[in-house]
C-alpha cells in the first residue's frame, strides 16, 4: 500500500525539491511566505513543508521562480511545456493537468503526493537554456487526436481530487467531481460511436450500454453513511470504466485505476482507520 503518512510526504517532498534544483535555470522556490533556494534548503524545507502539509489528502501549493534568457529565445509558454524536465509525465503522475491562466500545473503524483505547481519567470542576459534535452522519464506518447492524453491525464487528477473532498466530508464538490467523471466515460463513448458510425450526427440511438454503469455497486470503500457510499460507487465505477474505454483509443496504455485504488486504501486507513 502507498505510505502517505506525515514522515513519507516529507520524504517526498524533499526529493520533489531536490529534482527542482538540479535544473540549473531555477533560482527559488516559495511554499506561501517561504522561499528556498539551493543555499538555505537545509533551514526552509521542513519549514515549508510544514506551510503546506495538513493532512494525508493535502496538496502542497508552491511555486518555482524561473531564470529564461532575456532574448526570448525560450518563451514561458514554451518552459511550461516541458514539466518532464520535473519529472512529471505519465511515468510518474497519476494525472496532472495545466490550468494556463493561473499558470500552475495539478499534479497528483503515483506516490499519493499532491502538488499545485505555479510558475514566474525572471528575465536573464546570459541565461543560457536549451529545452531540446532529453529529461522526459518516459517514452513520448503519440497522441490521438479522438482523445488527447491530456483527457487522460486530468481525468485521474480529478478522480483523486474527488477522493479528497470526499474523505474531508464536502460530500456537495465530491460528488460533483465523481459525476463529472462518469459523465466523461458517455463522452469517451460518444466519441467512439462517432467514430463507429463516422458521424457526430445521430438522428436516433442505438440503445448503448452505459460502460460506467455496469460497476455501479462493486466499491469495496464503504461506510455507514449512505451519502458517502454513493459517491464511493460512482468514483469506483468510473475508474474501471475510463481504464477500459481508454484503451480504445491508446492501446497501449496502462491501466490506472489499481494505482487510484491504493491511493485510496490509504485515504481510508488513515482517515478511518480501516484497512481494505
């Protein structure tokens, strides 16, 4: 089972910074009021992490200050691309996915570790910075344009988001995530009917079986709380049902859902204290 306990996120955390670090073009980064930098890491990082942590569903919000070349030879649109650079693809996240006008990727990590992941930018004379290199942890996915992976990659951050309104009891957004989720599996199948039929223009309906609802009542995480239990459902059996449908249109991929699922033993058992 995923160890996300206070001494594991910490642990994590560290080795999220030290990764940051090791790119050359990073000058500092802040959690709140606190900034790190390569000189006073050993002083501000349990700090910092304790401004970010509250409890095993937390996400640490922080931000990186960046050095770019002052001859815009690399643009911040073009920095942000590269978050494999990070470490993050789908190698080692879960899901993830950019919100541009905040300029700010979500991230939840296969490790359990969530962060909200913010950008400024510094404008050097003598930056030097190529973006070429090859850092990416993970073979470049060919996208399918029916169903880009930056579907996928939201899809899973989502699932956990929900996961966590749903354990700190804002049952109202979780279950409004877990919808939205399923909502995205008769969209997945909207799609590939389309796709069958090669046409978006359905006059009549040919009857389809709801992937999602054929995993409606298998959740093994439940509780005495009937509310609970039905957003429990919907996030399990839209899981099950965006691993199948994702395949697709990628057949190569990997299935995620048995990664969200041992996120999820570990929200239960250390929130509830069961263990499944």
């Amino acid at each position: 089972m995923i160890d996300i306990s206070k001494e594991a996120t910490e642990k994590y955390f560290e080795e999220f910074i030290g990764r940051i670090f090791s790119l050359t073009e990073i000058k500092s980064a802040k959690v709140r009021d606190i900034i790190i930098t390569r000189e006073n890491t050993k002083e501000t990082l349990l700090r910092a992490f304790e401004a970010g942590y509250h409890d095993c569903c937390s996400d640490i919000d922080f931000s990186v200050t960046v050095c770019l070349p002052k001859d815009g030879t690399v643009t911040f649109e073009e920095y942000m691309k590269r978050i494999d650079r990070f470490g993050i693809d789908e190698n080692t996240a879960l899901g993830f996915c950019f919100i541009p006008e905040n300029r700010m990727y979500r991230i939840i990590f296969k490790n359990g570790m969530r962060y909200d992941f913010g950008f400024d930018f510094e404008y050097v004379e003598d930056a030097g910075l190529n973006l070429d290199e090859k850092n990416s942890t993970d073979k470049k996915v060919v996208n399918n344009e029916n169903w880009p992976m930056e579907n996928i990659n939201r899809f899973w951050f989502v699932q956990v988001q929900a996961l966590g309104k749903l354990y700190r009891n804002d049952y109202l957004i979780g279950s409004h995530l877990a919808n939205m989720n399923c909502n995205e599996t008769l969209v997945m199948q909207m799609v590939l009917r389309d796709i069958k039929y090669g046409t978006n223009h359905h006059r009549y309906g040919y009857s389809e079986e709801l992937e999602y609802v054929k995993y409606l009542g298998q959740s093994p995480f439940k509780c005495e709380d009937q509310t609970f239990n039905r957003i429990s459902e919907r996030l399990y059996a839209a899981a099950i049902a965006y691993d199948r449908l994702a395949k697709c249109f990628y057949p190569q991929y990997n299935n995620r859902s048995e990664i969200f699922f041992d996120i999820w033993r570990s929200y239960n058992e250390s929130i509830r204290g069961t263990v499944l």
